[in-house]
C-alpha cells in the first residue's frame, strides 16, 4: 500500500509540472506581461515607463522559457516560469499581481466555501442516495415513474433558475432567510448559509437520483440480493445493508474525487449568496489577468485532483476488500 | 426538511428574518450600502477607480475638498485654513503675476497652511512605549496572528494618535515616486513638481543597494515639497500648471505619515496582507474597522476627527429639497457606513427594496419596475417605488462617451490634404446618421444626453441651448436642437467621395470597421442597430470584435478605424476633457490619451492658450473656438453624457449626487428609527405559504410511505403476516 502511494505521489510530479506548462502557455498566449501592466496599473495616464517598472519589480521583464543572455543553468532559471511557476513545488503561492499573499487569501476564503460546500455534499449525497434507493424499491410502479419524470424535470432547469427563484420565493416573498450575505462567525452564519444549502441540493437531486437509481437497479437483480429477501430480510436491510453496500464502487469514483475540491466552492452559489469563498476567485483573477492567482489556484486544484484520486483508489479497498493496492 | 428544522431557531432572530446584519446593528445611526467590485489599493498614492477611492476618500483628506451642494464645483479648504497661495516666478527668479504668459513663467509656488488640532484616527502605528519609541514596531508571533483577521491593525491594543503636520504631506509626495509604490500620476506630476524625477532615481539606487529594506523617505530631499514648518506646506512646480488646484483634492496628495509607512513596512505585516494598500490611515472622518474586501468592509466614526460643519449655503433649490436643514451641524452626521459585497444586482436590488441597502442605482432589468417615464419626459418612481417612499434624484455626470475615429487610417483619417477633406465630410455625414437620441431611448432607458462636443455639462465650458448645439449635426428648430435628415448626411456621403455609399470611381461600397470589445457597446444587439442606421446612407458596417487587450493595442498601433470609448473627469476643467483631442497626447506618436490621432494645430494653439487661463467671459471665447473646430473636424461622434440614477429611501437625508467629490457621506444622515420601523413593517416572515410547501412535499412522500408499510406486511405470496 505505501508502495503503491509513494509511486502515485511520484507520478504526480510530472503531472503537475504539465499542468504548469500548459497554464503558463495558454495564459502568455492572450496576456502579455505588458497587457497585464496596464490591467494593473489602469488606463489612465499609464506611460511606458511606468509599465517597464511595473514588470521590473515583478520579475516579468525576464524572457518567458529560455534566458538567452544568461548562463549555464541560469538560462532556465531565470526566466518567468521558473520563477512563478516552480516554486509552487515547495508551497510558496506567492503574492497576486495587487501585492496580496496568495496563502492567506487562500486560507480566508476557504472556510467560506467549505460552509456551503461541505453540507451541500453530506446532505445531497445521503438524500439522493436514500431517493434513488427508494425508486430502485418501487421499481415499475406509478412511484418509481413519477420520481423519474422529477428527476428529469430537476435536471432540465439551469441551476440558475434555482438560485434565482429560491432567493425571490423564500427571501423576498416569504422573508424567511435573507437574500445574500456571509458572517464568519458559524453561531450566526448558518443562517445565510441555509438557502444556497437548500437550492444546491435541490438542483444536484435530478441528476445524481437518476445515475444512482441506474447503478441500485443493476445490483436489484442479483442473485445476493434474492437471496437475502429470501433469508426474510427487511426492505431496508437489503437495500442499505446489501445493495448499496455492493453499489458503492461506481459512486465512489465519482464522489471521492470530489470531496478534495469542496475546498474550491462554486462560483455561481458563492456570487448569487455573497458568499466570499473560493468559488470566484480564479475567474475574477483571469478578468483581471492576474496570472499569480491563476496558477496558483490552477495548481492548487489539480494537486487537489490528484490526491481525490488517490482517495479513490484507497476508498476502494475499504468497500471491496478483494482489492489490494500494490 | 432541512428549513423546517431551521426554522424554530429563525423565530429566534426578532421579528426579521431575513435581516442580512447582526441583530445588535438594530437601529444604529450607520448607512448600509454596497460593492460589486473588491477595490484593488487602498493606497492613496495608486488608487484611481471610483471602486477605490469610495472608500479611501471617507478616511483620507487631501489639502483641499469641493463643497458639498454648491455648482458649479467649487474647491474649498479641507485641512487648510484656507485656499493655497499661490505665487509666480518668470525663468531668471524674478516674481511674476497671474497674468504673465506662461511660457515665460519658471516656477509656481503653492504655499497652504493647515489648520490647527487637525488629528489622526487612533491607529496602532502611532502608539509609542514610556521612552517615546514606536510600540508596534516590532510585533511578536501573537500580535502578528492577532492582525491577521477582518480587524486588521485595529486588533492591537491602545492605539495612539497625533497631530496631522505638513511633513506628512511632503512624505506622501515623496511616495508617487517610490518605484515599489508605482503611482499612476507619478509619470504626470515627475515633469511638473520640481525634483520628483530626480528622488525616484535616488530611492531606486538605495533600493539596489539594501534590497528589501525599508526606504526611510524623510532624510531625501524633495525641493518640489518642502514643510516649512509643522503646518505650512509649499509645493513647487516647474512652470506654470493652473489644473494643479484640482490634484489638491485628490488622494494621490493626501497626508502619509512616516511611522505608519514605517508601520506597515514590517515583514509580518506583509506577510498577512496588511499594508497600507489594505487598512488606511487618515485624519477623515472615518477610519476603517473591518476589512473583508470578499464581503464587508466597515467605516466608523473617527473620534478625533477635526471640526467640520455641514455647509448652509447651496445652490437654488437646495433649501426646498431640505438640503440645508443640517446647517452648521457638527459632522459627520452618522456614526458608520457598512459596505457589503454585491456581486449580481438581483440580490442587490431585492435588499434594496427590502431596506437594508440605503440607496441604489438602477439597473436595466430593475428600469420598468423603478422608474416612470411621462409624456412630457418626466422621470417619476413607479407607484410602488412611491408607496414605499422611495424618490429619485438625477444628474449628468461629467462623463463623455464618444465613438472615436483613427485619423491615421486611410478611409476616415487620409494621408493627403484631398484625402482629409473628403474623410471629413465622411465623418460629419456618418454623426448625422448615427442617431444619438434613438440609442439613448432603445439602450439606455432614456439614461443619457447626446453629446454636443467633448465637454459634458457640470463643467466650466459646456453650454446649453442653441449656443451649445453642434451645428455639424444640429439645426435650432422650434427651440429645441433637431438633427439634420437622413438626406443632408447623404449629400456629405456624396461629396466626400461615396455617392450612396459607392467609390465614385471604382464603385466599390463603403465598409467601415468597427472594433470594440465584448459587452458595453459592443453588445450585438447595439452593433445591428448600428449597422441599420448606417444601411440608411448606404454605409456597410464590420463589426470586429475582440479582447480588452488586442482592444488597447490596436488603438496604441494605430490599426483600429473606429471605437466606443469614454471618459469620467479627474477634475472640474475642460482641460480635462481638450487634452483627449490634444495632438502631442496621441496615442500612436506620443503614447498620450489622443486616441483619435487628431492633429490639428490650431485647436493645440488654443488649447495651450485656454490651460492657462481662469475660468471667464474670455476662456469661454477660446473654448467655443476649441469647440466650433473639433465639431467641424468630428474627430469624434460625440455620443452622449450618461445619466446616473439613484433611488433613496425616505430616511436618507441630505443626499446629493456628487460627480467629481467622492467624500460626500459625512454630510448624509438617516433617521434610524424611521428605518428601522419600516424595515420591520416590509420584513414580516410569511409562513403559511411555508407551510403549504412543506405539507406538498410530506404530500408527495406520503404514497411512498403507505407503500412500503403495506410492502413490509406481505410474505412472499402477498399475504399479510403481521397485523398494523
């Protein structure tokens, strides 16, 4: 099992150094650093001076990949990759094209997304489990119908009409929770975080009620399954005890993977709500072409990636335990 | 489910639930307003954006201020006891006068002197041990962690204070030149204040040789600012630059202190993100408490904020709308001003409407539902706007938008003399087509006035009526400007070479591109309607759309043929606005802001001629033949001036749209009891509805329910084996 860990943590390695790459090239390929000068500094009354300090004191006044004018090993280390994108490797996210350390900022908004993110994830995931469990019970039954036409009518509408009508029902109709806003305090927070709770919830039921009632219905037929009603099992006990048990593999690779980038939170949730998490912070820097923050979270987000895959792969031998990990 | 749960601990919050403010801020003399774009710097040496300076002009106050009600704008002393002095120097030394030709001045002195007790908010950079050394100077692992929340420097312990001096001025000074600061204005003000050019290679050359260090900017000297002594300030400029009044009211010269520049030059402090580009230090009348750029920024009252009044004299009418009932009260009027982050305006809109936002602007979803047009052109609130009490006030803001034309291209520019003439009768036939009026009415709600040259109203130059009508586009019919036919514009169009939009001599049609950026104006909807009114004189449009970046540097080579672009004013003087047509501003020759490229020796003539001159019957007469030249060659298609809109509820007083000062809340005030009745009255949870919605949903679950109980009952032939 170590073994097996340490080589995938080996294989990240370049991985990483790839997404870095690319990141770094498509980004250079629509800004410039002189582009991300101006951006910075504004339109106004910017003059080419101050552009060229703007880049010196940034360290973007290097060649992008290969130092021509310098020696030996230098000529790749003192080039802007190198500088802004390895020493992602040993942690240091750096500061933002504004002079805000990038770590910091990371840590302050990463609770605020957690809030939302995290009982959106419990809750969603034990609802929409226990509601495609109950459809696979009454399979072919008017229930089992109608509960799919729900799913199917949940999935067509846009997250965004959730949002949108969960805000104007229950906070400006009913006045039951407010509109928007965030306290970091969680005593008094929870009450924000109630309604875009609700609403992610609600517009993930479709889709997933609909993928897990598909994984119940092929383990419902099984011969342990006939058996086990055949012992005089409860409904219950079959389908929580036998059939999710047997069906967690396929929804363990789409739900582990996951849970590393709660931290990541979501933009549209976090924009509508006020929330001020992670959700908007890589699309507000790429607006703002600050190239710090895109390959921090860019980074951030794959290594997060990678460690919910091997999570993965772990959590397998945990409900299967004919899988070894060697 | 999970609401239902919530509720009974909702009941616990008071009668509002759904009130987005902690329920200790009930009815606290505070305003409550919004931002929808995280500012950038604090720092009053770099920020220039309105979503900047909104919050760094409540805290910071620069030598000088406009007065709150009086218009035209009127500059008034801020922390002076009065208006600089300002004193005249020809090339050899010599004292010269307001009245020498100004190629002859050599230097102009502004000599200001403070006002006593001026004082700094309580800050902990001010704090000092017993022996007079600075307290915070060098903070321990728990003070460092103990800053790093929403509290900021504000966490540490018994802030100190101190009188405001007038080396705190010359400090900030010295700052535009500091190479890590990176001023915006640093460029402008190194060619005019003397010896800023010369400090920034100084500061650079101890930069390179301590890396890192901390620049102590007191020791070098600045002859171009210099304290007399505690509180006299002269400023030295080379020449003679009249517009410099106007940077006296802006942050870029408002007061740093050194300890606090030293303050937040700590490692620690840096490392946690707080600097003075992030928690302001000021001597306004309030100082910032809270600091979550992501959500809530808060200002309180500064408690040793100096004596200023509410002013009792404004313009007519001021006295009606009950602008003046505050006079000569003590300011500011309210105790906070809490900023919540908005990034969508539904939710914005709906607090609004809800009370808990103060004042708002209106968006073009919110229009129909605000704001009633009347056949006579009136503005009214809707009726339910009105039922709540909400009123409306508008103003033209001293912004020009503008669709410009790259005279460096062959088409609309031309390279000969005949080439000119004819592209200049293109571009006046093509403002004739485009019909301002009709565009403000589809896009803009009505939210605009076409533009009549480059000067918007509210500032010193701009007239109304027939004397402010361009006559290229215009005629004066039945009192009113009315623009010239369809059929006029096509007569250009032919004299200019394209006789129905043909090459006279090759019949070629005539493409025009335009290029603008996605969203704004460039949207597609406003390119089709562009393109409609073109199709009436036979002109063929090409849209070429692309990013902000290919955008600027298309206009920075000289490759776009058209643009939208606008401009918001700096400052109250038409130079302001001239500049932008100025020919050693062009943009492809000189880097300026002339993006036009418009070159025209007479009008550079007079506009240095009007730079210098005081506002009069006499500048006026250069202005309107700045004006009668620029609408002739319409280098530009002067557009429109926007109109801003805002909506105030009934307890916000003395509200006053602003368009050039941006310190303007200390002089509001709100009736918190008011508000907070109201806010109650229109916040009353509704639950019965609730409570249907919970019912249907128990409703649907239900069968589910029945079914398994008799599912669970049946042996394996149906039969029921356990009674229920």
């Amino acid at each position: 099992m170590l073994r097996y860990l340490l080589r995938r943590l080996f294989y990240a390695v370049p991985i990483l150094i790839g997404v870095n790459l690319i990141t770094f090239a498509l980004f250079f390929m629509v800004n410039s650093p002189d582009d991300m000068a101006r951006m910075q500094l504004g339109v106004k009354r910017v003059t080419p001076e101050a552009i060229a300090q703007w880049k010196a004191a940034r360290g973007y006044d290097k060649p992008l990949f290969i130092n021509e004018s310098a020696t030996a090993l230098q000529q790749v280390t003192d080039t802007i990759f190198f500088d802004k994108s390895m020493r992602l490797f040993a942690g240091e996210f750096g500061r933002s094209e504004d002079g805000r350390e990038i770590g910091q900022e990371i840590r302050q908004r990463m609770g605020p997304s957690l809030a939302i993110a995290l009982p959106t994830f419990v809750i969603g995931l034990g609802l929409t489990i226990s509601l495609a469990l109950m459809l696979v019970l009454f399979r072919g039954t008017w229930l089992d119908r109608t509960g799919v036409v729900l799913c199917v009518g949940l999935m067509s509408i846009s997250s965004l009409f959730f949002i949108i009508g969960g805000q104007f029902v229950f906070a400006r109709v009913l006045k039951l929770v407010p509109i928007s806003g965030y306290e970091s305090n969680p005593w008094t927070a929870w009450h924000f975080l109630v309604l875009p709770v609700a609403v992610s919830i609600v517009a993930g039921i479709g889709g997933s009620t609909r993928w897990y009632r598909t994984i119940f219905l092929e383990e419902i037929g099984r011969d342990y399954v006939r058996t086990a009603r055949a012992k005089g099992l409860s409904d219950a006990r079959v389908l929580f005890g036998h059939v999710l048990r047997n069906g967690l593999i396929p929804i363990l690779t789409g739900v582990v993977v996951v849970i590393p980038s709660l931290f990541l939170g979501s933009l549209l949730v976090e924009s509508f709500f006020g929330i001020p998490g992670l959700g908007s912070y890589t699309i507000d820097a790429i607006a703002a072409q600050d190239f710090a923050v895109v390959r921090a979270m860019v980074f951030l987000g794959s290594v997060l990636y990678l460690v919910g895959l091997i999570l993965t792969d772990l959590s397998y031998t945990w409900v299967d335990p004919r899988i070894r990990l060697k | 489910m999970l609401a239902t749960l919530c509720l009974p601990v909702l009941a616990g919050c008071g009668s509002e639930w759904n009130d987005p403010y902690p329920s200790t801020e009930r009815g606290n003399n505070k305003i409550y307003t919004s931002f929808s774009e995280r500012p950038k710097h604090l720092d009053p040496a770099i920020a220039y954006s309105n979503s900047e300076i909104g919050f760094i002009a409540q805290i910071y106050e620069p030598p000088l201020q406009y007065h709150y009600l009086k218009r035209p704008y009127t500059l008034i002393p801020a922390t002076l006891e009065a208006m600089p002095e300002i004193r005249y120097f020809d090339q050899s030394g010599r004292p010269a006068s307001e009245a020498t030709p100004a190629d002859q001045i050599g230097r102009t002195v502004y000599r200001m002197k403070l006002r006593g007790g001026v004082q700094y908010q309580p800050h902990p950079a001010f704090s000092q041990n017993p022996d007079g050394t600075p307290r915070y100077m060098n903070l321990d692992g728990r003070q460092a962690r103990a800053v790093q929340g929403a509290a900021g420097p504000m966490a540490l312990a018994d802030p100190g204070t101190r009188l405001l001096k007038a080396q705190d001025y010359v400090y900030q000074i010295k700052r535009l030149a500091h190479p890590a600061v990176q001023s915006p204005i640093f460029g402008m003000m190194g060619e005019h204040i003397q010896g800023l050019q010369a400090l920034s290679d100084e500061i650079k050359a101890q930069i390179a040789a301590q890396p890192g260090v901390w620049v102590d900017l007191d020791p070098l000297p600045l002859p171009g600012a210099v304290a007399i002594d505690d509180r006299t300030l002269e400023i030295t400029l080379n020449g003679k630059y009249p517009q410099f009044i106007y940077w006296l009211a802006m942050n870029f010269f408002a007061p740093v202190p050194r300890e606090v520049d030293q303050f937040y030059g700590q490692p620690a402090l840096r490392r946690s993100n707080v600097r003075i580009d992030t928690w302001p230090v000021g001597t306004g009348p309030y100082m910032m408490v809270h600091n979550n750029p992501n959500s809530r920024i808060e200002l309180a009252r500064n408690p040793n904020f100096h004596d200023e009044r509410y002013p009792c004299q404004g313009e007519p009418g001021d006295a009606a709308a009950g602008l003046l009932e505050s006079c000569d009260a003590k300011l500011p009027l309210i105790d906070g001003v809490v900023f919540s982050r908005e990034k969508e305006s539904l939710p914005y809109w709906n607090k609004f409407l809800q009370g808990y936002y103060d004042e708002s602007g209106i968006s073009s979803d919110s229009f129909d539902q605000a704001v009633r047009v009347t056949v006579t052109g009136d503005v009214n609130v809707s009726p339910a706007m009105a039922a709540q009490g909400i009123r409306l006030q508008t103003s033209v803001r001293t912004s020009v938008y503008y669709l410009g034309f790259n005279l460096l291209d062959p088409v609309v520019g031309g390279k000969t003399h005949e080439e000119q003439r004819r592209a200049k009768l293109l571009r006046q036939a093509l403002s004739i087509a485009l019909d301002q009026e009709e565009f403000i009415s589809i896009f803009l709600n009505g939210r605009g006035q076409p533009g009549m040259g480059p000067i918007p109203p509210g500032i010193f130059g701009h007239q109304s009526g027939q004397a402010g009508m361009n006559p290229v586009v215009y005629t004066w019919k039945d009192g009113a400007p009315q623009r010239r036919s369809i059929k006029e514009a096509k007569a250009l169009l032919a004299q200019a070479g394209w006789p129905d939009g043909r090459d006279r001599q090759t019949g070629r049609p005539l493409v025009l591109n335009l290029d603008t950026t996605s969203g704004g104006l460039g949207d597609k909807s406003t390119m089709d309607w562009m393109s409609r009114q073109l199709n009436q004189i036979g002109v063929q449009l090409v849209v070429r759309s692309t990013d902000f970046n290919r955008f600027q540097e298309k206009l920075r080579k000289g490759s776009a043929q058209m643009y939208f672009l606008g401009w918001n004013a700096d400052y109250p003087d038409p130079e302001n606005f001239f500049f932008l047509l100025y020919g050693p501003e062009g943009k492809v020759a000189h880097g300026g802001e002339n993006t036009a490229n418009y070159n025209n020796p007479e009008f550079d003539r007079l506009f240095r001629i009007m730079v210098n001159m005081p506002n009069g019957p006499a500048r006026q007469n250069v202005i309107d033949s700045m004006l009668r030249l620029v609408r002739e060659d319409a280098p530009w298609i002067y557009w429109f001036y926007p109109k801003t809109y805002v909506l105030q509820h009934s307890w916000l007083q003395n509200f006053k749209l602003n368009n050039v000062a941006s310190n303007t809340l200390k002089y509001e005030r709100v009736d918190a009891d008011r508000r907070e009745a109201l806010r109650q009255e229109w916040n009353k949870p509704l639950l019965w509805p609730f409570a249907v919605l919970v019912a249907g949903v128990l409703a649907l679950l239900w069968p589910a329910v029945r079914a398994y109980r008799s599912r669970s009952g049946l042996d394996a032939f149906g039969n029921r084996v356990r009674g229920d």
